[in-house]
C-alpha cells in the first residue's frame, strides 16, 4: 500500500522517528486542495500515542479538505544543516500518513487542546486553560490516525 524507503541506508527507526515528532515543533500538512490541487499549510501540533493533533479556526481550506478526503501527509523536518564542502545536508525527517478527522467529543478535544497547551505553553498551565476556555467554540481540533510513518536522516 505504501511505497519503501528507497534510501534505506537513511532510514530512522520508528522510536528515532517518533522523538523527531516530538522533538519538532511545526510541520506541513498536506491535503487533497482545491479543484484537485495539492494543499500544504504548516501547523502547531502535538504527537501522542500514534496520532497527531492540531487546532485551527472552525472554518477554512483545510478544514474543507479534510471533510472532502481525509487521506493526508504530514512532514516535519527536524534539522537542516547544510555542508557545502560536501554537497549534502545533514538533516532529519518524518512523513506521515494518515486519516484526518475532526474530534467532535468535548473530552477528546480538551484532552488534546491540553496537550498542546503543555507542549506550546507548558509553564503557563492557569493563563493556557483561561485561553483554551475562551476561545472554546472558535477552535477546532483535528485528529491525524497515523497508518504508516517513515524516518529518515543523516543527522
């Protein structure tokens, strides 16, 4: 279903690559767009337990693609270290693959906004649960189910 990794000798193993989620802080997600064009928008996010969550406003491109064609990618890139003396970089990777949906359970997307308030604003936890309270039913938080995952780096 999903391709190899051509470049094996590069190839993280899936802990290496669940540290680089965790590591990152934004990365690309990547959607079926407009009139079949390709849609790549960089979020915040949070990795957990095989899934990644991120929120946005309740409306918009992503949100629309996502309920078209929830097959997405999601690409992070955790070090870019370029040595021109040997025409390479020295860099780390990740890209997912998923089915991204829309949390529709209070539970779930507190659970999740939290995490990413933790993430994002771990030492602010009273200002972080003011903010989520307050923009409650302004935010939507979606939940990528990752089916196949790939590592890869010389970093």
């Amino acid at each position: 279903m999903f391709r190899e990794m051509r470049r094996k000798d590069k190839m993280k193993t899936y802990e290496e690559a669940v540290q680089i989620l965790g590591e990152c802080t934004n990365g690309i997600l990547s959607v079926i767009g407009d009139e079949g064009y390709p849609y790549g928008v960089p979020v915040s996010y949070v990795y957990e337990d095989g899934k990644i969550y991120f929120h946005c406003a309740s409306t918009g491109h992503k949100l629309d693609a996502i309920k078209a064609e929830p097959k997405v990618s999601f690409t992070v890139v955790g070090a870019d270290n370029i040595a021109p003396d040997k025409f390479t970089t020295a860099y780390k990777s990740v890209i997912a693959f998923g089915k991204a949906s829309i949390i529709d359970t209070d539970e779930e997307k507190m659970a999740a906004l939290n995490l990413i308030r933790e993430k994002y604003s771990g030492n602010f936890p009273k200002e972080g649960a003011a903010y989520i309270e307050k923009f409650w039913d302004k935010t939507t938080v979606v939940v990528i189910e990752i089916e196949h995952m790939t590592g890869k780096g010389l970093a």
